[in-house]
C-alpha cells in the first residue's frame, strides 16, 4: 500500500476556528464530559457562553477552537481577553476516547501560540478540582496550579475549581 493510500484511509482531523454550525458539536461534546460527572449545562448562568460562542469568544477579542475528526466535533479550547495583557483559557474539553492521544496537548499549543501573536503576557484558567488528567496537562505546558479555588457553578453545588496560571516567557 503507498503512502497516500495509507494516509488517505486515516480519519481526517483539524483545528480550526469555531463556526456557527459546529454549536450542536460542541455542546454534544462538552455533554459528554458534563454526564461523566453528573454535572448538567445551564446555559443561563455558569455555561451561558454556549449560548453564543462568537459573541463569547471573537467578538469579544478572544478565540475559539474546536478539534474535529471529519465533520464531527471532538474536542474544544477557548480564549479571551481579561484585563490587560492576560487572558483566560477556558472550555477544554475533549470526548472520552480522544484523551491521551496528544490532542489537548495540540489544543492547548493553538492557543499559547495566539496568545503570543497578541501580545498576552499570561494566561490564567480555572479548572474542576476533579479534571485531574487536564491538570497534568496544564502543569506540563508550563502552568502553575495555585492555591486560589471557587465554587461558582449555581447548578453543580459539587464543582469546585482551582486557579492555574501560566507567566510570559512561553
């Protein structure tokens, strides 16, 4: 089999910027990761960005990215401005079966690399004290897990996150 065979016979993924029609992916997605945790989305208060991810994220400044493999959405990760030169990660979130493949570790590059060409100096997150697997990640591109935590979610009374951030140089 050649080369091009072989390849073209592999699923297709991409990272790309979010587009309108990828919102039923994204929320199926972030679903699939709420469910593993009993956890539900309120688009009215704590998850009221999904309500309209371009407003949230690049009309706001930011960005948004979604992984997908052919037309299906697979995985996330988000940006935006905060207060001067920092910016927020926030809504990585991949499919159970796309974890430890090196995809958040893609995800998580894309957005350190914008926040480069814009001029950010640190990025901040919070993330749930129970998304172990994405605070190895976080600590291994240079994050710094603090001892700052918030319970904010209204809906999930049992989400708690820890403040992580990641200082200029990248």
């Amino acid at each position: 089999m050649n080369s091009w065979s072989e390849t073209s016979n592999r699923p297709s993924f991409t990272i790309r910027p979010y587009e309108p029609e990828d919102r039923p992916g994204v929320i199926n997605a972030i679903k699939s990761v709420y469910d593993e945790y009993r956890y539900e989305i309120d688009f009215d208060t704590f998850d009221r960005d999904l309500a309209d991810i371009l407003s949230a994220y690049q009309d706001s400044g930011g960005e948004f990215w979604v992984l997908t493999e052919e037309a299906t959405v697979v995985g996330m990760i988000g940006v935006i401005p905060t207060e001067g030169d920092t910016c927020e990660l926030r809504r990585l979130y991949l499919i159970r079966s796309y974890r430890g493949q090196g995809w958040g570790s893609k995800l998580v590059q894309r957005l350190v690399e914008w926040a480069r060409e814009h001029g950010f100096r640190r990025i901040v997150l919070w993330s749930d004290v129970l998304f172990d697997a994405a605070h190895k990640l976080y600590v291994k591109h240079g994050f710094t897990a603090t001892g700052k935590t918030r319970a904010i979610d209204p809906n999930n009374l049992t989400s708690v996150e820890r403040f992580f951030i990641k200082e200029d140089p990248y």
